[in-house]
C-alpha cells in the first residue's frame, strides 16, 4: 500500500516558473527522498531530506519537511522543458526497515518550453 | 546510468506461463530490493536481499519467488501469470550505510 499521497496528481507550467508538489505521509519516517522517472524509466534519485532536518537545496530543487504534519514539499526553480517527468516521494523508516522505500502515488510534471 | 542492470527490457508472455528477471546491482552493493509498478497500485515493494538472504518481504504474491546469488545478483521469478501481473519491475541497490536507492531501468512485464 502506498504511505501517503501527492498533490497535485498533475501539474502543467510554462518554462522558467516555479513548480511545487506536495507529499504527505502516515508512519515516522527515518528521512524522505524524492525521485524523479522518465516516461516509464528507471527512477533516479534527486535529494534526501532527515527526519531531523527542515529543509534542504541542490541546485534548483529545494525540499521541506514537517514531521509534525507528516508532508514534504518538493520546489523546483526556475523550470526547463527538460524537467517533464513524474516525480515521487518515498519514506524511509529505519530500522528493519532499513533501505525499503515506501512511494506515493507521484506527481506528473509538464513544462511547457 | 544508475550502474543497475536489469534484463530483458522487455518481455510478453502468456497466461499461466513463468519468468525470470535478473537483476545486477552496482559494483560493491550487497542489498538488492525488487518494485512493481502498475497503473492501480502504484510503485510497491516486493522483497529484499542483502548478501544472499531475505531481508524483507512487501507486498510479494506466493506465486513470486526471488533470490540473490553469491556474485550479488538476483532473479525474481513470476508464475502462473495472470493478466493482472504486467507492470514495470523495478530492482535497485543502496550502498552500505547509505539510502539513497540506485534503480534500474526496469523490466516492462506484459501478460496476454
């Protein structure tokens, strides 16, 4: 079962806008991590955000996190057509757990050039 | 490129009939965790090895079985398809002591 949703399900920008996307959560979590796929490709590995941490950036992403709410939010500045794709969050637990991500229902991302 | 390896690409089978993905991880990673992803249900864990063993086990049906091999890579075997079971499998390492997860390019299972 997935651990929690994302919204929006779809998002349609025009190039250099910003793009935010949600994620929410149900159990503790021993970090977040966001992935973006390619029409139905391998999945890669954007950033990774701690369960004791707030907020992170690489480049033009930046993620928050709040435990207390149990959600995330992924920005992405500034956005290029080359950023078309599906983006998911996963949590990870900890624990015997260790490494097993557990994925929402992701967000489709289109940039308009 | 993730260094994952996954093969076949893809693969369109019957009904009833069994298959075999293969799985190589990234030089020098020992755990291996096998996704399905489908429309309905999304991206779910199937199982974990880590260095030859069982480490966990999600949402995997007893008719799927995997394994992982003393030179690190791993098979998941699907049988007695049934339509339901065509999806994208997906495998990916994670270094020891790391999370971030290193994924495949996947295998399209299509079931006729």
């Amino acid at each position: 079962s997935q651990q929690g949703e994302e919204d929006p399900q779809a998002l349609s920008i025009q190039e250099g806008e910003n793009a935010t996307m949600n994620c929410s959560y149900k159990t503790s979590i021993n970090n977040l991590q966001w992935y973006r796929q390619n029409s139905g490709r391998g999945l890669v590995h954007l950033i990774l955000i701690r369960s004791n941490e707030r907020e992170k950036h690489s480049g033009r992403l930046r993620v928050t996190l709040d435990t207390s709410k149990k959600s995330s939010s992924l920005l992405i500045t500034a956005s290029r057509a080359a950023d078309t794709a599906s983006y998911f969050c996963a949590t990870e637990s900890g624990g015997t757990s260790y490494g097993k991500l557990t994925f929402g229902q992701g967000t489709i991302l289109t940039v308009h050039p | 490129d993730s260094g994952v390896t996954q093969t076949p690409k893809h693969l369109i089978t019957a009904t009833g009939q069994r298959v075999t993905l293969r799985c190589s991880p990234r030089s020098g990673d020992l755990s291996v965790y096998w996704y399905q992803q489908s429309l309905d249900q999304g991206l779910q864990f199937l199982i974990q090895y880590y260095n030859g063993e069982e480490r966990a086990k999600g949402n995997i049906l007893e008719r799927f079985s995997a394994q992982q091999f003393p030179d690190l890579h791993s098979e998941l075997n699907l049988s007695s398809l049934e339509l339901g079971d065509s999806a994208l499998y997906f495998c990916a390492s994670i270094r020891e002591g790391n999370t971030e997860a290193f994924f495949g390019q996947g295998t399209r299972l299509t079931v006729v």
